[in-house]
C-alpha cells in the first residue's frame, strides 16, 4: 500500500499534459494525498523514437527550477544527466570570442538538460508513486469545468472516455484547451502575442576526432540583428543550437529556402559557426520553424475545480531561459498553497494565483527585454561596461548589490521583487555615475580656477 488509509477516499487529480509541469504536478498532487491521472495526447517520451514527439531541444535550468526538483527529491538525478553552463561565449560577428560568467558566486551555474529525458525521469518518479496512472496518447477534448469533467480520446480515433475528478489541472501548455475552455464565456483577460521572429533547432555536432567543437561547459550566443543563434552543451560533446530570426523578410526563415541562400547566410551572420555546423544546410531546410509566444492570463482558477499551470497560465519567450524554471516553481508553489489551506482547495487555488500571477506577468516583460538584449547589447561596449560594473558591486557588496540576471537565474526571490531592487540598484548606479562625473567637474573647474588664479599673479 502507498501509506494511505484505504477506507477513506483519496481526492482525484486529473492532470491534462505530461510536459515539465503536469509530471512534477503529478509527484507533488501524489504526495499530498491525490489519486492522479495524467492525459498526455503525446506519446511515451521513454519509449517513443528519438523525434517522434517533435521538440528535442535542451533547456537551461537554474535555481527555481532547482529548487522544485530538489524539494520533489530529483535534483541530484537530474544533475547527473546535465551539463554545467558557467557562462556565456559571446561570439561577435567580427571573429572575436568573449567569455562572460553568470555570476560572482561558485554556486551561480546553469545546467543544460535534454527537455525529453527531464520529463522522463520526472514520469519515471511520478510513475513510482502508487496513486498515479499515465495515460499517453489520449488528448482532451472538452472540460466541464463545474464538475471537474474531461472528455479525453485516444489519438488513434478510438472511443472517447469521460473522467470526473475533483480537480482538473490544466499542464497543456501555451495553447491549452483546458484554459480555453475553463474560462469560455466568463469574465476572463486573456491577450496572447506571437513574436515576428520564429526558432529553428539546428546542431553542432562532435568533433571528427570525437571532442567538441566549442569550450563545453557554456552557454555560446551569437548575438546579432537580424538573427541570433544560441547553443546550450549535451552530455555527449555536441550542442544544441537554437537560430532565431524573423518569418518572413529580407533576412528571415522565408528567405533561407536554397542551400546556397543558408550557405551565404552563416558566412554572412555568423562566420565561425558556419565552421562548426556542418550540416546547416540539410537541418535549416529540413527542420520545422518554432513560433514564440507570449501568453498572460486571468484567471488562472474555476472554483476548487480547476487551476492552470505552467505555459498554460503564463508562456513567456524563451530569452530569459525562465519558461520551465518558472512552470517547476508554480508546481511548488501550489503545493505549498494546498498544504496551507488544508480545508478549502478555492482558497488553496486563489492563494496560488495571487502568488504566482503578479510575478509571472514581470517575468514576460523581462523575457521580451532580454530578447533585445541578446539581439544586440550582449556585445556593446556600454552593455558590457553596465554588466561588468553590476559584477564588480556584487563582489564588492556581496550581501547589498545582486544583478538583475543573478536574481532572476540564481535566486528564488519573486520576480517582481528582483526587478523592484535592480531598479533601486540601477538608479542608485546612476546617482552614483551622475556625482562621480559631477565630482569630476568639480575638480576640473576648481583646476582652471587654480591655474587661472596662478596665472593672473
Ligand atoms: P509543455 O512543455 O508545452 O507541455 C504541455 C504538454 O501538454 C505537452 O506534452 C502537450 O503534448 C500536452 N497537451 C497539449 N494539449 C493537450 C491536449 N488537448 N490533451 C492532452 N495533452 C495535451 N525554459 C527554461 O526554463 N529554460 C530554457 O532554457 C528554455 N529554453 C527554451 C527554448 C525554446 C526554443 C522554447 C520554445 C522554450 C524554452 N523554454 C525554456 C520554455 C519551456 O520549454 C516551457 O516553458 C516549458 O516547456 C513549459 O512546460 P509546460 O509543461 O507548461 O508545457
């Protein structure tokens, strides 16, 4: 037996989507007593073929993240299956390679994992948990969002099969037909904004002799205007890259549809990947382009019926490297909201909304800011010189000064509360720029003066 008094009945979970979100989601509903079952229209990531469930790509996990799988009792798997990032690479578009680490402290390191096998190992612990059943390739069709009803069918076309639970969480990611469906027809905010810009996963595999290409154990960024790329280390030496840029336009994916048109851009844009990657060609003219989308949302809740979570609640562009990070920190979160309110789920679910909502909607802003930044600022002098300043504070005034990076990647402080402080931090920079250059001023009018008062006598 699971631990559980058989006599009394457990409450009944049921999770739509086994991504990130609905199988930790899945662990901690468990934990706290649920029965759990979790309908994913995709197949088994432990046992599909490599691809098969399209997105293959490698994701940077940090502190939130961290914490959840800690408090789940993951990490230290998870560990063993990443790769420390202690840094970026930037590659400038003249040649030139610079490395900026991510923080001050020893501990401030991101780690690359491999998206499916994260959710594999995720599944493999929830699965452990005897209250909790997986049910992939069967998708949802229709909530009855007053009695904690789905409709789920398999995917093959098979018979549809209707499931009542006592609460529904919707883990089915940005484009969630259990949020749709839980707010149709009510008083609901919901404003979504694709960008013009798209991903495609490219590679840079190992090295002919069976090393690396690039230093490993680091983010690489090839900063630019009309397109960047990015490429986060795998286990087995090679990288994943992402390739960002516009749709459609003069440099756009549109516009990249002959091998010569993908030859002459990398050697345009991006001359020393091109040295790295040599199989661009085949991978950007075969390879789907992504959609980047930001979603914010309310409410996030129906009643003690229903709750979002994760990209469901709030997508994000992927620039600030916080979508997964922040969809493990709502599974926490509302874990402890429902240990708090052992006595009325409404009031666990609204708890979790107004702890999550205000910070996850700082958070989208500071994703598109970061998109800006990436684009072009990651390699100018000014954007350098303010960052390299924000890190000498830090040494300086470990306990007082945090970049706003340091505590959005390796902190657990909200997010609204990060950005509140870099703000007090950045006017505080440039009171302290504006006296020092005032200072400057001084001292030169008083040398004039001096020289002027010498010269006259
Ligand atoms: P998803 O992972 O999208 O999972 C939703 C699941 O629901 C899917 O498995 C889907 O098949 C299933 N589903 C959908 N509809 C139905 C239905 N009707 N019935 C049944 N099942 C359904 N985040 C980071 O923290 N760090 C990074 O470095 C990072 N890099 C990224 C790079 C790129 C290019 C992109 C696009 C995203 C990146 N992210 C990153 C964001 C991260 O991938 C997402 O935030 C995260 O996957 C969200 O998890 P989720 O479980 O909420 O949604």
């Amino acid at each position: 037996t699971d631990g559980h008094d058989p006599t009394v009945r457990r409450e009944h979970a049921v999770i739509i989507g086994a991504g990130l979100a609905g199988s930790l989601a899945a662990l901690f509903l468990a934990r706290r007593g649920y029965a759990v079952d979790v309908y994913e229209r995709r197949a088994d990531p432990r046992t599909a073929p490599a691809g098969l469930n399209g997105r293959s790509i490698n994701l940077g996990l940090s502190a939130r993240g961290m914490r959840s799988l800690a408090e789940a009792g993951l990490l230290a798997d998870v560990l063993k299956r990443s790769v420390p990032m202690r840094g970026r690479v930037v590659h400038s578009p003249d040649g030139t390679v610079a490395f900026q680490p991510y923080g001050v402290r020893e501990h401030e390191i991101l780690h690359s994992v491999l998206r499916d096998e994260l959710i594999a190992l995720v599944v493999d612990a929830a699965e452990a948990e005897p209250a909790v059943r997986f049910h992939f390739d069967m998708r949802l069709l229709r909530l009855d969002r007053d009695r904690a009803t789905v409709e789920v069918a398999p995917t093959d076309g098979g018979e549809p099969v209707t499931v009542t639970g006592d609460l529904v969480v919707g883990a089915d990611g940005v484009f969630s037909t259990v949020r749709q469906q839980m707010q149709y027809g009510l008083r609901a905010d919901y404003a979504q904004e694709f960008l013009e810009w798209g991903y495609k996963e490219l590679t840079i595999p190992v090295g002919d002799d069976g090393e690396p290409r690039v230093r490993l154990e680091a983010l690489h960024v090839w900063p630019g205007d009309d397109a960047l790329m990015v490429a986060h280390p795998n286990l087995d030496g090679s990288l994943t890259c992402s390739l960002f840029m516009a749709h459609e336009g003069p440099v756009s994916f549109a516009a990249l549809d002959t091998p010569e048109a993908v030859r002459t851009f990398f050697d345009r844009h991006f001359p020393d990947a091109a040295a790295l990657m040599p199989d661009r060609v085949e991978e950007v003219l075969g390879h789907p382009t992504g959609q980047l989308v930001t979603v914010r949302t309310a409410p996030w809740r129906h009643a003690d019926r229903v709750v979002l979570i994760g990209d469901a609640a709030h997508a994000v562009y992927p620039f600030y490297g916080q979508g997964m990070n922040s969809a493990f920190e709502d599974c926490l979160v509302l874990d402890h909201c429902l240990g708090a309110h052992p006595g009325s789920r409404a009031a666990a679910l609204a708890a979790y909304e107004a702890a999550r909502r205000p910070h996850t909607d700082v958070l989208a802003d500071l994703s598109t800011q970061n998109f800006q930044d990436l684009r072009a600022r990651v390699h100018r002098v000014g954007y350098t010189a303010h960052a390299a300043a924000d890190r000498l504070l830090a040494r300086l005034l470990p306990e007082r000064w945090m970049p706003l990076y340091t505590m959005v990647s390796h902190t657990t402080m909200p997010y609204a509360d990060a950005l509140a402080r870099a703000r007090r931090q950045d006017r505080l920079l440039r009171t302290a720029a504006a006296s020092t250059a005032l200072a400057a001023l001084a001292a030169t009018a008083a040398t004039v003066g001096a020289w002027r008062r010498n010269r006259g006598r």
